[in-house]
C-alpha cells in the first residue's frame, strides 16, 4: 500500500503550468489556477505560468523551452485533450517526448472513472518525460485537474512517497544523454 515516509525529507520541485486556450486569460483561468493553488500547498515552486493558444507548434515550442530550462522539473499543461479538431495538446506532447508514461493515462482514466463514468474516454491525458523533464497533459476542466494532482500527481511528485516516485528517479532520467 502506498504511504508516506515521514522518515524522509520532503524535495519541492519546480512545475511550469501551461494553460491551452483560444479563450481563457489569466483572470478567468481556473484549471490553470486549481494546479498553482496545489502546487504550493504541496510545497512546490511554481517555476513559470502561460498560456497559450490551441496551436500545436506554439505548444511545442512552449514545451521544448521549458524543457530546455534547467529551472523547471515538470511542466503540467491542462486543456487540449479532447477529441475535437482544435485538441492538439496531446500531439504537442508526444512531440517532444523520449518516452511515454503509458500508465500515467490509465491510471487518470481508472481516477476518471469513479468521478464521471464512462465520460472518461473523451479525455487523452497523457504522461511522458524528455530531456530530463516530466511532462503532464490534463484535460481542461478544473475537476479534472483537481483529479489529477489529488490523486496522482500529489504522491508522485512526492519524494516522501513509498513504494516508488518520480522524485527519486529525477537526476537518472537523461542519464542516456550523459558521457561515459
């Protein structure tokens, strides 16, 4: 069973937000601001907030920038994952990825489930690491985002967290990229 290991010490680490939108601005952003309101009760830091409009290069360069940033760890994007013409978010992040975290989507639809049922299907959020960087697509709804941060990304991001979490395997994720 997972739990908590109060022996260890807790390791904030540094999330970019991005918010995927034709329509929302900062003031009336509440998917983006439920995942900055998280992250800092969490202890994290907010490394960077945007939004961004649903264009698939303009999302990617987004991506690519933060990954190449060595100030920002994960980057969360809510909003673009749906099934319509202009869902480009989920394509954006497989763009950039070197690798998938294929579970990371099951586990948000088996979360999803319990929430709105068989409605869960419609979401592709999507999980996957580039350049030693995590990086999360959650649909764009506010309890969507509350879903995923409270019962996925709270404990994953979470050194603390037992049996396993992405924390403690942060410095070996571009370990591929190193010399020897």
């Amino acid at each position: 069973m997972a739990r908590i290991d109060e022996n260890k010490a807790f390791i904030p680490v540094r999330i970019a937000v991005l918010t995927v939108s034709d329509s929302r601005e900062m003031a009336d952003d509440r998917s983006g601001q439920v995942l900055v309101d998280r992250i800092a009760e969490a202890g994290h830091e907010l490394a960077d907030r945007r939004i961004i409009r649903d264009e698939r290069q303009e999302i990617t360069a987004q991506l690519r920038d933060w990954i190449a940033d060595a100030d920002v760890d994960v980057v969360i994007s809510t909003g673009g994952t749906g099934l319509t013409g202009r869902d480009v978010t989920v394509e954006a992040h497989r763009d950039v990825y070197e690798k998938e975290i294929d579970a990371f989507g099951t586990v948000f639809t088996i979360v999803s489930m319990g929430k709105i049922g068989t409605s869960a299907v419609q979401s592709r959020a999507t999980g996957g690491v580039a350049g030693g960087t995590y990086l999360f697509a959650l649909p764009g709804s506010p309890g969507a985002c509350k879903d995923a941060w409270d019962e996925i990304l709270a404990f994953q991001l979470d050194y603390r967290h037992r049996p396993c979490n992405f924390v403690e395997i942060m410095p070996r994720l571009d370990e591929h990229q190193r010399r020897k």
